[in-house]
C-alpha cells in the first residue's frame, strides 16, 4: 500500500506489532491508526483497492519508463560509436 514520504508527518506512524491475518466482523474505532482512520475518511471504505489499484498503476508505469531510459541509453550508446566511428573515417567533415 502507501508509504509515507519524509516531508509528510501527518501520515508517520509505527505498524502494530501485530498484523491480524482474520478481519474481524467488527472493527472498532479505536484499534484503527489515526492516518488509517484518515484515509478511510478521504477515500471510503474502498481505500484498500483504490490505493493498491493505484500502487499497482503507478508501479506498471516506472516498470515501463524504467525500459524505456534502457533502451533510450542504449540507442544514445549505439550512436556516440557510430559519430566516433565517422569522425574517424572522416575526420575532414569536422572542419566545415
């Protein structure tokens, strides 16, 4: 889910010690974090899917600008050999 930025104190807290691995029918207010109770306010009752569909857009979309800097680099590389490779074959086309 979301982490917490350094900028932003309003959402830092510590986990439990620990997690509850069965929801309970009932939740009660007071065994939810503020921050928790805070994203529940601003998003509903949805805010786990909304924030884990939005955790998983946002991780699709670095996947692919991740590939696209390689293949970008790789394209850069293959070009400075190619330029070196005229200038030296051609090194009087520098000079105009």
């Amino acid at each position: 889910m979301a982490h917490s930025s350094g900028n932003n104190k309003k959402f830092r807290h510590k986990r439990p010690k620990k997690i509850p691995t069965v929801i309970p029918e009932v939740i009660n207010r007071s065994d939810i974090t503020p921050a928790s109770l805070e994203v529940l306010q601003h998003f509903g009752m949805d805010a786990p899917n909304l924030l884990n569909n939005y955790c998983c857009a946002l991780e699709d979309s670095l996947i692919q600008t991740v590939q696209r800097c390689s293949q970008l680099l790789a394209a850069n590389k293959n070009l400075e050999a190619q330029l070196q490779e005229h200038e030296v074959t051609n090194p009087k086309s520098q000079e105009t």
